[in-house]
C-alpha cells in the first residue's frame, strides 16, 4: 500500500492550478472535466508519486478552506536543496510566514497557500554517516 492522494479543499481550480504550479513547482498530472461544474485535478512535485487532489469545495466545505488542520502546518514540502528552492519560490511570490530556520532536523520555513493553508518547506539534515 501506499499514500497517493490528499484531497485539499479549494476555493477554484483554475487559481489554485496556478499558484500550485507556477509558484511552488509541481507538475500538473490530471485535469478531468467530471461535469456539472467538477473537474479531477491532480498536481504534484516533480518525480513524487504522491499529490494533491484539489477538491473545489461545496457547502460546508466551503468553510475549512485553509484551515483543514485547525490553524497548524497542514502539509511537508520536502526538498534536496533548500536554499534554492526557498529562493525560487519567494521569487514567484510565495509567502512565507517566518525567515528560514536552520534546526537540529534541518532547515525549515513556514510558508501558506493562496487560501492561507500552512506547508513547511524542508530540507531533513543529513543522518549519521
């Protein structure tokens, strides 16, 4: 078995195929039209196996977007290489709650959604040799 999707709860799907793709990076890998107003849309970085489904909401749902995790960091962007896609990102204007930190289990900074979800972008420190 294995994790392959998270359903993240979005205002529309246009704007958040654009802020997922152009600002953070990842690839669009689906984007189905399902009728009456839903499309599959699956985004995800490049070469993961697991992504996002972005799931427009509806009724209720409306409400919990951007706060899915009750105000706490929602989501694990992890990186190889910080610095640059730190850099690469806050270029093409995403927000970051905090400057970078540099911690014991690596580097780290708070970033949010265009909906005000919060993701850490991290970079693991290397493990013992």
């Amino acid at each position: 078995m294995r994790l392959s999707l998270t359903a993240l709860l979005v205002r529309d799907y246009d704007a958040a195929i654009d802020f997922y793709v152009r600002k953070v990076g990842f690839d669009l890998i689906e984007d189905t039209d399902q009728g009456g107003g839903k499309r599959w849309v699956v985004v995800r970085p490049p070469g993961a196996e697991t992504g996002l489904l972005l799931a427009k909401a509806v009724g209720r749902q409306a409400a919990r977007i951007g706060d899915q995790a009750g105000g706490r960091v929602f989501l694990f962007l992890q990186t190889d290489d910080f610095v640059r896609d730190h850099a690469r990102m806050t270029a093409a204007g995403v927000r970051f709650l905090e400057p970078p930190r540099h911690e014991a289990y690596g580097s780290v900074a708070v970033f949010e959604d265009l909906y005000g979800t919060k993701w850490d972008l991290i970079q693991p420190a290397a493990g013992p040799a």
